[in-house]
C-alpha cells in the first residue's frame, strides 16, 4: 500500500521500484487487517492524504517560527547551481541532518533494532525527485520523503510561508490560522491547473470546517452567530472559488469569522492563541500523520535511523496541535501498535516498542485527571486490549512454537492495556476493586477459553458421527479418540504455552489441563448417562478417559509442585472421572446378567433331564456338559474384557458361578434320598409268641409307619425312571465332572491372572483364595449322598425281597444268603460299568457297608419270623464269608484291609451267635448294671442303631430272637415279654 501511494506521488520510476524492493521475510505473515481509529474518524470530508498536506504545512511552519534563521527562499530556475547551499542555509540547525553515527538513543529506549543509515536512502534523492537535481541528505528532506510530498509542493508551501512570515513578522505560528493565511497568500497562477488550485483551496476550507465547527477546541456558543457564517461562507465556496485577494470583501469576512472563532478562551475573552487544529480528535489525527513519517517507506516495519532528530522535528507542532507528551507517549504507542497489524505483524520489535511506551503510559496515567485525555486513553487501551484478547481468548488457533515470541508480545501489552484500563482509569468512574490482580485473572480466562475453543475444535473434529447418527456405536469411537486428542493438547500446552503463560499466571499448565479435565468430563458423563450394558467399545472409552485423567493430573501435579498447596487447589477442580468404578459397575451388571442367564438354563433344563446313561459314552448328563460350557464360555469373556482390574472383580464373577454351579448340584442330587431314607427306623423291642396278631419284632403301627415313610421317601424311585441306579450312577459321574472341573477352572483363573495387565500379587491372593468353594463343597458332599444313596438303594430298596424278606426266613439252613448275593453281584456289575473310575471304589465301598448294615439289621431286627439257635452260628458265619469274598473277588476287588476293617462291627457280634443263653444273659446285666446296685431292676436299653457286641440293646436283641427256654424266661421276668415265639 505504501508503495503504492509513493509511486502516486513521487512516479513509478523502474530504477526505484528495482533498488527499493522490500526485503523478504520468512516469518509467517497473517492476513492485512485494519483496526478502527481509537482517535476517532473524522468523516468522509477529508482523506488522509488531505490530512497530510495539512500536517505537513503546520511542520513546515511551526519549524519556519521555532527556528533561529528565517526562511529564505530561492527560485526554481536559480536552484540548480545553489542547490547544496540554499537547502542548507535555508533551514535552521534543528532541521539539518546529523553527521553522526551514533544509534538512535529512542529507538534504544523502545527496543527497536538499528537499521542502515537514511543517508544512503536519499543518495538516490534524483530518483526520488525523478530526475531533478540532487540534494544533500537533510532531515528535512527526509521528512518531505516520508510525508510523500513532492518537491513542487514543499517549494510551494515554503514560497507561500515567507510571504505570511514577511507580512507579519515576529508572529509565531501558534498565533495565526495557517489555511486562511495560505489561502490569502495563493493564487490559481501559483498551482500547475485551476483544477489543482480549486483542490487546493477546498482542501484548507474542509479544514477551517473541521477545526473550527466539527472539532473545535472549546465548545461552540449557541447564542454565536459566527459558525453559521462560516458555514455559509464554506459551502458556498465549495460550489464556487472564492476570491482570496488581500484586499478582497469576501476574504476580509472569512478572516474576521474565522479569527473570532479561532481566538476564543474559556474566560470569553480574546486569546492571542489561536485554536483551529488543536480540538479533538482532528489534532490526534494530524499528529499520527506525522508519527507515521518514523518509518521506512521502502521497508514498512522498519523505523528510521534518524527518528530522534524527526521526533524533535514533529514536537515543534505541539502548540499548534495541542499536543503534550501524555499525548504523544499515547499516540506513538497506537501508531506503533498500528504499523505492527496493518504490515501483517511480522516484526515484533513494533509491539514491544509499543507495550514499552505504554508503561510510559501508565505512569502518565497515574498522575492525571484530564478527562479529555482518559477519554481517548480509555479508548486507545481498548481498540489495544480488543484486538489482542480476539487472539489470546483462542491463542492456540493462532500461535504456535514458531510464532510464540509473537503471543508473549501481544500478552505484555494486552495485560498492560488491561491493568491500566481497570487499576488506573477505572477507579475515575467506578469504585476501584481491591486485592485483584490483573494480570493473572486475565491469563486465567485466556487459558480457560482458548482451552474451550480447543477442546471444541478437537469434539467438532471426531464428532462427525455424532451429527451422522445419535447412534451409540457411532459415538464410542469418536470420544476413545477424542480422549487421546485431548491428551496430546495437553502436553502441547505444557511444552509450548505453558511456559509463556508461567510469567504471569504460577499454574498456567494446571489451569490448561483442568478446563481440558471439565470440557472432556462434561462429554463423558453424557456418554455413561447413556450406557446401558458393557461392550468391548464401552471399556475402550472409559479405560482412554481413564488413561487421559491420569495424564492430566500428573502435569497439573507437575505443574504446581512449587506451589505453596502443592497443587490442590488446581486438584480440586479436577473431580475424578472414576472411569475405574463406572468399569466395575458395568462389568458387575455384566456378571450379573451372565449368571442370573445360567441360573435360569439351570432350572429349565434340569426339569428335562433324564440321565440316561447312554447320552454320551462318557456317561455324563448333557445338561452338566452345557453348564460349564457357558461357565467356561462366560469366564474366557470375562478376562477377554479389556480393563485393567480383573483381580478386582474376580471374587465377583466366582460368586456368582459358583453359586449356579451349587444350584445345578443341588438340583442334581435332589430327590436322590439318603441313607436313611432306605434304612427303616428300628421300633422298640418286644417279643411276640407265634400266634401273636403283631408279628415279632415290630409291632404293627410300627410297621405300617415304617412303611409310608419309606414310600414317601423314595416313592419317586419306584415310578421314576430318572432315579434308578444306572441314573443314579450317572449323576454320580456328572458330580465328579463337575468337581474335576472346577479344578480346571481354578488353573485358568489363575493363569489369566498371572498375565494380567495390572496384576497385583496380595489382591489375587485375597480376592481368589476360595475359588468355587460353594460348588467344591456342595460336590463333596453331593457325591457322597449319591453313593450312600446308590448304596442303601440297592441294599434295602432293590434287593429287599432277597435280603429282607428272604434271608434266614423261617427256618436258617433252608434260606440263606446264595440269592442276595447273586442279585448284588449283577448290581455290582452296572455301577462298575457306569460309574466314573475315580468314584467306583467309593460307590462299591458303600453298597458293601450298606450290605454289612443290612446283615446286621437281619440278625438283630429281622422279626418273628427269624429265629436262630446256638447251632445257627457256623451258617451266619459262613454266609458272612461270602458276603465278604463277594466284595473281596479273588483280590480284583475291594483291598482286603478295607473289607476287614468295614466288617469288623460284624465280626464282632457274630460270637455272639456262638454264645450260650446264659453267657449272654451275664453278659447282658455286667453291661446293663455296669455301676448299678446288684438287685436293682434292669432297665430296658435305649436302641441306639451302634451295633456292638458289648452294647445293652444288641445283647438284648440277639437274646430276643433265640429259641430257647431260657431266653424267653430271662426276657418275661426281665421286661415281661412273652415267654413263647
């Protein structure tokens, strides 16, 4: 743009536009943008350019009346040969340029970089004045440079001075309104066109309006009639050029209106002074003109060597323009500022000039009241703070490691603007706050909102499934990714901003990472809202906001480890996702789904099992197959979960397993009955005779209760197929596998756990030390009800009409124990071919106690219909024998050490059968009197079931099944029973 407006002034000469290219930069150059003017505008009456010339006709005088020689002026045709000499003498000392070396002492008081010298810039000065003769390198003509005027101008306005300074000397330029002298003094013959001159002319009256109507210094009096003339005055020589001989009647009007306007005071009365560019903001105006002349016009981000002696220069126009050095620090800080943005902010020795002349500016603030200049201070700081917090509030979207000195930059004077905005101005209209400190808050909502822009860009980034489909798959994904964006922003952040920030906020990281903790919390919390079982995608996300809050509160804890808190504070605002809990509570909710499933497949399939033997060669009931398939099934699922804390919830999922597992035992074993739902309760004693209506041993109440209570027992078993042996047999096998199986489990829990990702050796001790207990338990003891069940079944209920209703009969000799054991021998044949290997000896083992007990229960309580005799002896004997080699089977059967230690209960009551009646009957009262007086009544001994050859009740009951006359005498006298069977 610069180049542009020289090459409108100056030509656009090849030569020029080739040496004075600006140089290339490769710092990253942001889009041109312009700022509204703090100042004010004035309106579309007068252009900058307009402005320009004004200012520069103001500089030019203001040096004319300051300096010590006057201004001489030499004609164009004489100026060739006196060139050097006229520009030299002409201008006072001030306005020639310095010789020396020396670096600028304000551009070292800004910060601003020294640049090669202007003198070789205005070396080519005949290419500037495209072709006209060269002239020394002077300030002054280095000002005509910057300002953009042209040669002929300045001759002119230079000619016209000296006519004004001859007409009045002495009188300084603050005394008098330069455009209504200028215009007195110009003519139409003086300018190349009429055109021009009409331009010209126009130009100095939209400055007389500007300055004395628009903008004046002291408010205009209503009552006063003069800006009315003067407004006629000007819109009719708008329409019409207006005469402006000396001696002209329409001049001498426009001198008196504007004269009696311009020498107004606040007293009323008339000031020697002149105020006509000094109101606001047109002086402000003026004056950035100027100041814009300290840069390089051939590198626009540069400022002049020789900007010292141009400062004094343009300070001369201070009187004319109001200007003061508050007003000055203001407006060279703005005009800095402004040249930083409008050249696209690549040189960041403008904005730290800037931010430096700006704590000039605070200072100048803290000592004055001037309303005027709060006014335009306060505006100033805002255009300042405005444009800077449109970068600060989303820094990330602009700033980067490459251009970071550039965000440090606009943080100092943005902070700056700021405090001075709210701790030296706002205390003017409003009660000034106390304890707060501005900068911090500041940087505090900065990181706050650039963090929330952030956090948005990255949801709007991965959230275009979110705006596909309210579909939850659609969402699981974005949010796992959306986790790891988050945690790469925050270590960005920590590693590029974070130490920027540190300057002016102690936790600047930790305030960063926990907006990131809320903004990512807020998304989170949604998405649990809406979760309604567990799935592989679930876990990813809740396992990635997991690792993320892991991430950023170790940079917060970091980040404040200094701190006098060591970082609570920040902490505080960082409420745990418990991403870990909401885990455990969906993997809770998974097992109990899984297990209340298995429960239910438990109870419906078990009510149609048969357990048929012939299900699978195996012999296993295919519903306990299926079962622990999905136990199986269901824990591969559990640890195919990906989350960190399987040991944790282990004792859960067993729980749960092992319950169903009990429940599926339990059932299994159900209605199976037990020993002593085949062993008939043993009456109380009594001897019948023969012909007695209740047949022996149990009288016939007895019996008949004996017997519903064993139909109601095992009355099932009679009808049900589902609870023969061979079924027996094989929920026997399906017990075993089940207890074989849970070691299985065990193993595969434990290897799982070995290989956890997160494994704990005190939690899995802890939490797994009792696997499957329950169901361990309940399978112990379910095998062995089965067995005794399978055994005392096959005992008292199957072979009861070769054992209880046949063996010993009537007569002994004639009815002994050949069928029984034939019978049991093909029993013992079907559970050896069904029963599992590992449970065979144990069933066997049973059925063979259960016929020692059902021997037992023959000869001590078979009834009237056994009796034995002394002699019966050698038979029992014998049938015992082969009863026990039955069992014993040439040594392929049972171990003879466990036969001989299960038989000797028999072994020995048998002797007893040996015994005379009146050894028993000594025998009987040593037991029963053990202690008691020798003629004390014999009680009758309690039937206890523990059968023992010195136990009162079984001595008594062999002496109530002998047939003989003693016995039955001992037992009339002793207890009054009969005498004959």
């Amino acid at each position: 743009m610069a180049q542009i407006l020289r090459d409108r002034v100056f030509g656009n000469s090849k030569r020029h536009s080739q040496r004075h290219n600006p140089i290339q930069t490769t710092m990253p150059v942001y889009p041109v943008e312009d700022l509204p003017n703090p100042f004010g505008e004035l309106g579309p009456n007068l252009s900058d350019s307009e402005l320009r010339e004004t200012v520069y006709e103001i500089l030019v005088g203001a040096c004319r009346s300051s300096g010590a020689k006057p201004l001489t002026y030499i004609p164009q045709s004489e100026k060739t040969d006196r060139s050097d000499r006229t520009t030299l003498t002409s201008l006072p000392s001030s306005l020639q340029r310095s010789t020396s070396s020396a670096a600028s002492r304000v551009k070292k008081a800004l910060g601003l970089k020294q640049t090669a010298s202007s003198r070789r810039r205005l070396g080519d000065g005949d290419s500037l004045s495209q072709g006209k003769t060269r002239r020394s390198g002077t300030v002054w003509e280095l000002m005509r440079v910057q300002m953009r005027v042209s040669e002929q101008t300045d001759t002119r306005v230079r000619r016209a001075l000296l006519r004004v300074a001859a007409g009045q000397l002495g009188k300084r330029i603050e005394c008098m309104v330069l455009p209504l002298e200028l215009l007195q003094q110009f003519k139409s013959s003086d300018f190349p066109s009429q055109q021009e001159y009409e331009a010209w002319q126009r130009r100095n009256l939209k400055v007389l309006e500007a300055g004395l109507l628009l903008y004046p210094s002291l408010p205009l009096d209503k009552k006063d009639t003069a800006p009315q003339q003067l407004q006629k005055i000007i819109r009719g020589a708008l329409e019409k050029p207006i005469e402006t001989g000396k001696h002209n009647e329409s001049m001498q009007v426009l001198r008196g209106v504007v004269m009696s306007l311009a020498c107004r005071s606040f007293d009323g009365s008339v000031s020697d002074t002149c105020h006509w560019a000094d109101g606001f903001p047109l002086n402000l105006r003026l004056y950035q003109m100027l100041l814009e002349s300290c840069f390089d016009p051939n590198e626009e981000t540069s400022v002049i060597e020789e900007l010292d002696e141009v400062l004094d220069l343009i300070k001369k126009t201070w009187p004319v323009l109001g200007i003061n050095q508050i007003l000055h620090n203001l407006c060279f800080s703005w005009v800095l500022f402004h040249r930083y943005v409008t050249t696209g902010q690549v040189d960041n020795d403008l904005l730290s000039a800037s931010s430096n002349l700006l704590e000039e500016v605070e200072q100048d603030a803290n000592g004055t009241k001037d309303p005027s200049y709060l006014k335009i201070l306060s505006s100033t700081l805002s255009s300042i703070l405005g444009w800077a917090e449109k970068r600060l509030l989303a820094y990330r979207d602009i700033f980067h490691s490459g251009n970071i000195e550039s965000m440090q930059n606009i943080l100092s004077l943005g902070l700056l603007s700021a405090k001075i905005l709210i701790e030296d101005i706002s205390h003017e209209y409003r009660r000034k706050r106390k304890g707060v400190n501005v900068a911090h808050d500041r940087v505090d909502a900065y990181i706050r909102s650039s963090m929330r822009s952030a956090f948005a860009q990255k949801v709007e980034k991965v959230g275009s499934s979110k705006r596909l489909s309210k579909s939850q798959n659609n969402l699981i994904p974005g949010l796992s990714a959306l986790a790891q964006d988050v945690s790469e922003l925050a270590f960005s952040e920590k590693g590029i901003f974070g130490p920027v920030l540190k300057r002016w906020h102690p936790f600047a990281t930790g305030v960063a990472v926990a907006t990131l903790h809320s903004c990512y919390g807020n998304e989170l919390k949604q998405f649990v809202t809406g979760i309604s079982e567990l799935t592989p995608d679930t876990i990813q996300v809740l396992r990635a906001a997991d690792k993320l809050e892991k991430d950023l509160v170790q940079i917060a804890v970091e980040d404040s480890v200094d701190s006098e808190d060591g970082g609570k504070s920040i902490i505080r605002e960082m409420p745990p996702y418990e991403a870990e809990a909401v885990i455990a509570n969906l993997v809770k909710a998974w097992i109990r789904t899984r297990v209340d499933g298995l429960k239910e497949w438990v109870d419906r399939n078990l009510q149609q099992e048969v357990w048929n033997p012939r299900a699978n060669k195996e012999r296993f009931a295919p519903s306990a197959i299926e079962v622990l398939r999905i136990t199986d099934e269901t824990l591969e699922a559990f640890f195919m979960l990906p989350i960190p804390i399987h040991p944790a919830l282990v004792p859960e999922l067993m729980t749960g397993l092992d319950r169903c597992l009990q429940h599926y035992i339990s059932k299994a074993k159900s209605g199976c009955g037990t020993r002593s739902t085949f062993i008939p309760a043993l009456p109380a004693l009594t001897r019948c005779s023969a012909g007695s209506k209740f047949h022996g041993v149990f009288k016939k109440k007895e019996r008949s209760h004996i017997s519903q209570r064993r139909k109601s027992q095992v009355g099932t078993t009679n009808g049900d197929s589902s609870f023969g042996i061979p079924q027996l047999c094989v929920r026997i096998n399906t017990l075993q596998l089940i207890r074989m199986e849970l070691g299985v489990f065990e193993k595969r829990i434990m290897a799982h756990l070995g290989n956890s990702e997160f494994t704990q050796g005190d939690n899995i001790a802890n939490g797994t030390g009792k696997m499957f207990e329950l169901s361990a338990s309940a399978s112990v003891e379910g095998i062995q009800q089965l067995c005794e069940a399978t055994a005392y079944k096959v005992i008292f209920h199957d072979l009861s009409h070769v054992l209880w209703d046949g063996l010993y009969v009537v007569d002994v000799s004639s009815s002994r124990i050949e069928p029984f054991l034939q019978e049991l021998e093909q029993y013992l044949e079907i559970i050896s071919s069904t029963v599992h290997d590992r449970v065979r000896t144990r069933v066997i083992t049973d059925v063979m106690k259960a016929s020692f007990d059902g021997f037992l229960l023959v000869l001590l309580a078979g009834g009237p219909s056994r009796t034995f005799t002394q002699k019966d002896s050698d038979i029992i004997e014998e049938d015992f024998k082969f009863l026990t080699d039955l069992f014993w089977s040439n040594g392929d059967g049972l171990p003879a050490d466990l036969i001989n230690k299960l038989s000797t209960t028999v072994k020995g009551i048998l002797p007893l059968y040996r015994t005379d009646t009146n050894g028993l009957i000594e025998q009987f009262k040593r037991v029963t009197l053990d202690g008691s007086p020798a003629k004390s009544r014999m009680p009758m001994p309690p039937t206890s079931g523990q059968w023992n050859s010195n136990e009162p009740n079984t001595l008594l009951r062999v002496l109530c099944c002998r047939n003989d006359e003693t016995a039955a005498k001992f037992l009339k006298k002793t207890y009054n029973l009969p005498k004959k069977l």
